[in-house]
C-alpha cells in the first residue's frame, strides 16, 4: 500500500496544544477519503475533528475543520 503524505503535515488546535492527537485524528480521516477515493493521484480533503480541548478541563473539547491535500507516493523503481 502507498504512504500518504498530509500537507501540512501536523494539525494542531490554535486554542489547545493537542497537536499529536488532533493530528492522529485527521490522519484516520483522510485514509477513509483516500480508501473512498483510490482512483485519484491525490485531492484536496476538508474534515472536520474534535480537539479534546485542556487536559485538565473536558468541556473545553470542541471541533475543528481542516482542509489540505493528500498525494498518494509511488514508490520509486529500481
């Protein structure tokens, strides 16, 4: 299976520093895209997450919208 090259790379909450979950999250969505959309080189995704918000406050979680592109690599032939 090919990798899948987010840009940017890494989402963060411009509220809440959870930039590895966030990250994560967006990451599992735009697989599902791709999977839906395996017939495109690549194609620009908007998803929509939800931020856990502060660690030490659960109420503050709340959701983000992205948008962004994923390209599918071929790996290079030798």
């Amino acid at each position: 299976m090919n990798d899948v090259t987010l840009v940017p790379a890494l989402y963060r909450c411009p509220d809440h520093d959870q930039q590895e979950t966030v990250t994560e999250r967006v990451r599992d969505l735009v697989q599902t895209e791709r999977a839906i959309r395996a017939d495109l080189p690549s194609a620009p995704f908007r998803v929509t997450v939800t931020c856990p918000g502060h660690p030490a406050d659960p109420t503050t979680a709340h959701r983000r919208s992205y948008d962004g592109t994923w390209t599918a690599e071929v790996p290079a032939r030798v």
